[in-house]
C-alpha cells in the first residue's frame, strides 16, 4: 500500500507537470502572437525555493504574462469569488492561483502568502495592493516589509510595461498587437531583474525599504518598455 501511495503521488506529480505544461504553451502562443510579449530575465529566478516577485500591476494580463516569463510554476493570490464556479475554480487551482476573501484581504494575504513561502514556492506579489488607474507604478503596502521580516524569500523586482495600454482598469475588452500587423498598441514586456538584499530590506526602516523595493521595481519597468515592440 506505501508503494502504491507513492507511485501515485509520482503519476499525479508527472500529470500536473503536464498540465502545467500544456498550459504554459498555450499560453505563451496567445501571447506571443496577440500581444507581442517579449520577456528577460528568467535566469534570475531559482528554480527551486522560495521566491518573492514583486511587480508593478498594470492589468488582469499582469499574472500569466510574468508567469511566462519566470518560466516556473507561480502562485499567486486571486478573488475567492471566482472560485465560485466549480470548474473556472478547479481551473484556477491548477494553474497556481489561491483563493482569498476580499474583506480582511490584508491579513489573510499576508497569511496565505507566508504558507506558500514555507512550502518553498514562487509567490508573485502586488505591492501597490490593486491595478494602478494610470498605469503609472503607485506607492507600495507596507505589508511588503513584513512578508519580508517574516519569511526566508528570496526577493526579485519585476516590471511589466504594456498591459496597461492593453487592458486598463474598467475596459472590456483587450487592446491585442498581433506580431503580424503593425503598431505597438497592447505589445507587452516584462523584465525580472536580480534578486534584492532581503536582510538589507528587513533591517531598514519601513519607508526606506518601500521606497527601495518601488525604485528596484521602476528600474524593471524602465527596462520592460525599452524591451517592448515598438513598431
């Protein structure tokens, strides 16, 4: 019975690498051609362990599109109520997202955030706390610094430029950049830049730490629009 429980925990692993598989490519195909996406800086993600990304957010693309470029699975936080359909959720499950109530979204986030972080995975957080109206990166949650005091992460900046112009607060439909036409309306970029001292932020005074996270993170976005389709 002990061999039989763990072969199948091997099939079900060998299934959910599949799986993910099969949708990272499916992904990375509609990307690629409806929005231009170009990506750097996978090589500064571990591909194992805890890690933090925090990124700018500009759009609901925002998750997948960094995902693509980590080139490893990611989990990341989502609206509880979008599991409410038994298959959009059992979906959502698949691919790395974990439900959380809105109300009180701060300390269950950063709940829920830590477990993942101890379970060794790859979190992707929102500092600025929702998608920017402007597009223009906002001030960060002071939350950031206490996920950092509290877990042993690995902190990468990431920036995305694009998903704004895309598909901004409020629009219902996406703007897409087919990598067969012209213009750059909606192409989108993403770089991940080199992992942050973490005992540096930790010991820093919250405002300094903030203020170097959100300028490690605008560095990311300068770099993702200079990488963005321009034509």
């Amino acid at each position: 019975m002990i061999t039989g429980g763990l072969n199948s925990g091997a099939e079900n692993d060998h299934l959910n690498r599949l799986w993910y598989g099969f949708n990272y490519a499916t992904w990375n195909c509609f990307y690629t051609f409806l929005f231009s996406l170009r990506k750097q800086g996978w090589e500064n993600v571990p591909r194992s362990g805890p890690v933090m990304l925090v990124a700018n957010h500009q759009s609901f693309l925002d998750p997948i599109a960094i995902g693509l470029a980590a080139y490893r699975k990611i989990s990341f936080l989502t609206r509880k109520s979008l599991f409410n359909n038994a298959a959009i959720g059992t979906y959502l499950k698949s691919v790395g997202c974990c439900p959380i109530n809105i109300e009180g979204v701060a300390k269950e986030g950063i709940r829920s955030t830590l477990e993942l972080l101890n379970q060794g995975k790859a979190v992707l957080i929102f500092p600025e706390g929702t998608r920017s109206e402007d597009g223009m990166l906002q001030e960060l949650k002071p939350g950031i610094q206490l996920l950092i005091k509290k877990s042993n992460a690995i902190i990468i900046p990431v920036g995305i430029a694009g998903a704004f112009e895309a598909l901004k607060m409020g629009q219902k439909w996406p703007n897409f950049c087919p990598t067969f036409l012209s213009g750059n309306k909606g192409a989108i970029a993403i770089s991940i830049g080199k992992p942050l001292n973490a005992k540096l932020l930790a010991n820093l005074p919250r405002e300094e730490s903030l203020a170097f996270i959100k300028d490690s993170i605008s560095k990311e976005i300068t770099k993702a629009n200079n990488l963005r389709r321009k034509k």
